[in-house]
C-alpha cells in the first residue's frame, strides 16, 4: 500500500502547540504571574440570545416524533440556505439556494474543496496568511507559489502578470494582517484568474468585520466574479460560533472549468462524503440572519473591534508601525527583533501572549499579531503593561 507521502513535506511545528509548550514553561517557572492571552483567535462573548434561542425551540422539536428530523439535506437545509441567499442579497449579490452548501466551518471545506481538483495544479498563495492553505495543499500535492505582502503594498498582494496559479487563495480581511483589498483590487484579480482559467478561493471568514462601507464584504459584489471564484464564509467569528460550527461556502452555478460545473461537482462530493450538519445547528445559523440576529451579532464585532481600538491608540502612541484593527479583529505591528524572539521577549516583560507573525509565512517574519477577541478587561490591562515596559 501507498500512503500519502505528501505529509512526510508538512512542517510538523505547529504554530499554536509550538506556543503552548512555551506557555507551559513560563507558567511553570514564574506560577505567580498572571499571563493574559491576545493570541488565538477563538471568540470570548456567548452565543447572541437570539441564537440560542432558536436552539432551544430546535432541540424541543426533537424530542417529539411529529418534529423530529433524522438525515438532512447534504447540501443544507434550504431554509438556511435561502436564508444565507437573503444574506447576499442586502449586499447587492444575487444567488440562487443550489449555489449554497452549509459547512461545519470554513476550516473543513477550505481542506476538502481542493478534492474537485485534481493534484499538480499551482496554488498561489500569500505571505503572510492563515497556514492551513500552504498545509492543504502539500496535503494535496499541488506546487505553490507565493505572493509577498508587505508594508509597501500594505499587505495586499497584487497578480504578477508573468506567473500563471491555477489556484488562487486570497482571504480578505487578512488573517493576520487585518488587510482588505479593495473593489478595484478584486477587480483585478477576477480579471487575472479569467485570463489565466484559475479559481480564486475567497476565504471571506472575517467580513462581517468590515465597518467601511466602501470596502467588498463579497467578492461577488465585483463583475464576473462568478465565473472565477468559490467564496468561502463561516459563522465562527461572525457569530460565535467556533465551539457550535458552521459556515457556508457558494459554488456560482457559472463557474465551469474543463467544461465541467463545479457547483454539479462540488454537490457530487458533498453528497458522497458527508451527511451535513446537524438540524439543531442549522437552526441557530438561520437566526443569525434575521434581522435581530444580525443586530445582536454586530453588537459583539463592535466589542472585539473596540478592543483592536484600544489596542491600536496604545502602538500609536508607543510610535509602533501597525495596521488592521479597524476593519478586522486582528492588529498586525512591526516589531523590533525576529517575531519569535519578540514573542519570548513580550511573555517574559509583560506576561502577554500574542502570536509571531513567522508562524503565518516568511513575509511575517519582524512582525507579530494581537488579537482582539479578548475581554475588554484583559486587553485593557494588557495594553497598560505594553506602554509601561515601551515594547
Ligand atoms: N479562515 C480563516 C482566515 C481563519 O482565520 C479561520 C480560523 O481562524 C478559518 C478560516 C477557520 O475557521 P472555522 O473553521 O472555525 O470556520
């Protein structure tokens, strides 16, 4: 038998347990210091009201044979998925329910997408950006190449005319940088991967962030993005729901590669590889989009985007170079020594934890990331030990 070998190239540091053994040894040598965490970005604040509400009344119907619900729609429940359509349409994007599938979470489809493509294809990918797109695809055997944020061009890599990808990652707002691309940006990589017969995967996981009414929440709100792009979304940092899981990820029925519909291909491996997400799940999701849900869950961006407030005045004022923070719930600063060094130096000065920007690609190397989704208590302590040891 083969296995695939293609693991054997992972890097096999993870980022975030390479943190934790550090955590551990510094807990261990200093037990009576207290460590505050702006590192990982799960959420801190509940499930809005309206959410949990709708899964109360969803598990009540389970327990009567009239409601009960056994085996769903592969693809999702249509309620959620018209739901989901009602969604775009405030943004001005039309789709049809058939070009939406509810996932468990941005982070499985991201992996599972690349099966409707076969291996050897180039996936072009930025630095820095969220790891899981370099690990799957090594997983999947694709070559990569990568494209350079920096501060020159703030963190939005533009297409180089002269490289052809088959595959394009771009993930606006940036994980890690807070970065997004405006409509004339998009524009031009819709107009690039036409040119090239690529598709962009849109990791659009953090656009309920996007307070500037200017700036796409949806790539599809740009012209002929639905012949080039799969937009993948989820419900995590929207709505809280890391622990609950689900997302949503829309396959354009326009988009045609090899002469083949990837939305007919994409649906011919949902409906072989999974049996969906739980009723009572897709429930809570739907709540989300109604209008009080809607309201509700900006009510906590605006907490998380007031601590990334806090904590930009505070590097403002230390004359610390740093973007993001206003339309994403990540800041991103320049620091003064290689991000791992400055990730050892931060723990030891002021008991704070933040994550290298290294572990997010080369080009993160000198820079670091907090984040905001901590309590407001903890970051504003946080930020009063920042500016008294001057970082
Ligand atoms: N995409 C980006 C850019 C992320 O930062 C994350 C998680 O942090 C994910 C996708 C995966 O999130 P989830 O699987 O919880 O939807």
């Amino acid at each position: 038998m083969n296995i695939n070998t293609n693991y054997l190239k992972l890097n096999n540091n993870y980022l975030f347990s390479v943190i934790e053994q550090k955590i551990n040894a510094h807990k261990a040598a200093n037990p009576e210091r207290t460590i505050i965490s702006l590192g990982v970005g799960d959420v801190t604040l509940p499930l809005a009201p309206v959410v949990t509400e709708a899964l109360h009344r969803a598990v009540t119907e389970m327990e009567s044979s009239a409601t009960f619900r056994g085996y769903g729609n592969e693809q999702g429940y249509l309620f959620l998925r018209e739901a989901v359509c009602g969604y775009y349409s405030k943004k001005g994007v039309e789709l049809h329910p058939d070009e939406i599938f509810i996932n468990d979470g941005a982070g499985s489809d991201l992996g599972n997408i690349l099966d409707i493509f076969f291996d050897k294809n180039t996936a072009l990918i930025p630095t820095p950006v969220y790891p899981a797109y370099v690990d799957i695809n090594t997983m999947a055997g694709n070559d990569i190449a990568y494209m350079d944020g920096n501060i020159k061009n703030n963190f939005l890599p533009m297409p180089d005319k002269n490289l052809h990808a088959d595959i394009i990652y771009l993930c606006s707002p940036n994980n890690p940088t807070g970065a997004v691309y405006t409509k004339k940006q998009l524009k031009t990589w819709v107009e690039y991967a036409l040119e090239n017969d690529a598709v962009i995967i849109f990791d659009s996981a953090y656009e309920s962030f996007v307070q500037d009414n200017e700036l796409p929440t949806s790539i599809y709100q740009i012209d002929r993005a639905k012949e080039c792009v799969i937009e993948i979304c989820s419900l995590s940092k929207t709505a809280g729901f890391t622990g609950t899981r689900c997302g949503y990820t829309v396959v354009p029925q326009e988009l045609i590669r090899g002469g083949e519909s990837l939305n007919k291909l994409w649906l011919r491996n949902r409906a072989t590889k999974t049996n969906g997400i739980s009723y009572i799940i897709q429930r809570g999701a739907e709540a989300v989009f109604t209008e009080e849900g809607l309201k509700q869950v900006q009510e906590n961006i605006k907490y998380y985007l007031n601590n990334a407030k806090h904590i930009t005045e505070t590097l403002k004022k230390l004359n610390i170079w740093h973007t993001g923070g206003e339309n994403a719930p990540y800041v991103w600063f320049k620091c003064p020594m290689p991000s791992w060094d400055f990730f050892d130096y931060l723990l030891e000065k002021t008991d704070i934890i933040g994550i290298p920007g290294a572990g997010f690609g080369e080009n993160g190397n000198g820079f670091f990331r907090l984040s905001a989704f901590g309590k407001s208590e903890d970051v504003r302590i946080a930020m009063e030990r920042i500016a008294r040891c001057k970082i």
